[in-house]
C-alpha cells in the first residue's frame, strides 16, 4: 500500500484537494454569492463542485476523466491507463447506503464496475463492514455486463483487468474529516485502505474565523472598565464594591 501512495502521490495530492475544494471553499462562494432562502442544495452540490474540480485541476494524461449517463444523473470516473486503476469519489454515508438497497431497477453503477472489474478481489478485513450485504446478488451476470458496456463506452473491455478503486470521504460542515483510498471487493468489503488524512490541506479561513471571534471577545471586555461602589457592611466597615461600567461613559466624566 504504500508504494501505491509513492507512486500516486502527486495524483492524490491534486483528488483531495479537488475534494476538500468542493465541500469547503466552493460550498461557502455558492452561500456568500447567493442570497436564497433556504439551503437545501448545498447536501447535492459537493459532488458537482468535486467534479468540476477534478475536470479543471487532476484531468491530465497520467488520469482521464470519464463522463457517463444514470438516466438524468451525470458520474465521473478518473481512468489510470498506465497502472489499469479506475477511481471514483464517494462520501462514506453514500458509500454505506449503495448495498443496503435491494429495490433497484437497475444496478448502482459502483455495484457493477466492483462485479466486472474487483471480482478477484478478496477482502481482508477480519470483521465485515457495517455496509457489506451477504445476501444473494439480485441481477445477473449478462445484467452487469451490459451495464458496464454503458458506463465505459468502450474505453475498457471486460478483459482488459483493471482494478477500481474509491476515494471515501466524511465532512462535517465545510470540513474533510476522514478520507481514505480503498479497494474494495464485489461484496463492498474492504481488501485495501490507504489513509489520505496526511494530505489534507490546513483550511486556514477557519483558523481565521476563530482568531476574529477570539478578538471579538476581548474587544467587548475592552468596552467595560471595573469601577469601585462604596458599599455599607453589615459590621459598619465600609468596603469597596467592584461595578462594570462602559469605558466611554467612565473617559466623558472624568474630561
């Protein structure tokens, strides 16, 4: 594994910050720009955000980017001619939910690329993830290849033996917190896991953010001056007493 990220670094560096791009920096410049009433969007922009990020800045001849068509839906795939690897981005929640649903119509596309092409992958993990499904495959191998001929459009064959692999993420707010290159088998279990939290960028807006509200802090305790009461014991002894007054009424009095 990790010569994998040896070799792929440069081209991992530039996924995720196509990524970490798309649900932070892009998801504020859509709400700042915007002036809608509600923001239900934002859930289903981080995918296209991701995707024009990876059109504009990992696009290159060592990775290909693929369009292709779900009914109205467009996905993306990133195709690695030189090692035979296919990538697609995912966030975990989505990752998770794929296998679960067992009403599809049609076969998810992940489902399919992972039957054709990770169908000699055997996963290691010694406990099954929360997301593997053992029941019993619901469409047909004639089903899976024809759908795998209209995802890849002849850009790979069956024998070609390629092997996918997907970028999971997991963000909190405008935030990549967890994200992770797998392997997966045609069962969704893990076989392979490189950590990419390493090549996460610090998000110094949010440094920024905190720093403003630290100063917005002391500049309220800045406008209040401590001011002494005399007040009355009940032993008769006078005693001091500590007010917060505002420091512009305290500086007009004594001018």
């Amino acid at each position: 594994m990790d010569y994998i990220l040896a070799e792929m670094q440069p081209q991992l560096k530039l996924i995720v910050k196509a990524i970490q791009k798309g649900v932070g920096e892009d998801v504020r410049e859509y709400k700042n720009t915007t002036n809608k009433a509600t923001d239900n969007a934002v859930p289903f922009m981080r995918a296209d955000n991701i995707n024009t990020n990876l059109r504009d800045s990992v696009a290159s001849d060592s990775l290909e980017l693929k369009y292709f068509k779900r009914c109205s839906w467009t996905g993306c795939l990133l195709i690695d001619r030189l090692n035979k690897r296919t990538i697609t981005i995912c966030s975990k929640q989505t990752l998770e939910r794929i296998p679960r649903k067992t009403d599809r119509r049609i076969p998810h596309y992940l489902q399919t690329i992972l039957y054709v092409q990770n169908s000699k992958v055997e996963g290691v993990s010694e406990q099954p993830d929360l997301f593997y499904y053992p029941h019993e495959d619901r469409f047909s191998e004639e089903e899976y290849r024809r759908d795998y001929e209209e995802i890849m459009d002849d850009e790979i064959s069956f024998g070609d033996r390629y092997v996918h692999w997907v970028v999971v993420y997991e963000a909190l707010h405008y935030t990549v917190t967890s994200i992770a290159m797998k392997k997966l088998d045609q069962y969704f279990r893990t076989a392979q896991e490189i950590r990419l939290e390493e090549l996460l960028s610090p998000d110094f807006r949010d440094l920024t953010m905190e720093s403003s509200s630290s100063d917005q802090a002391k500049d309220v305790h800045s406008l209040v001056s401590v001011k002494s009461k005399v007040q009355v014991a009940v032993d008769g002894i006078a005693k001091p007493e500590p007010i917060a007054v505002p420091k512009k009424m305290k500086e007009e009095k004594q001018a």
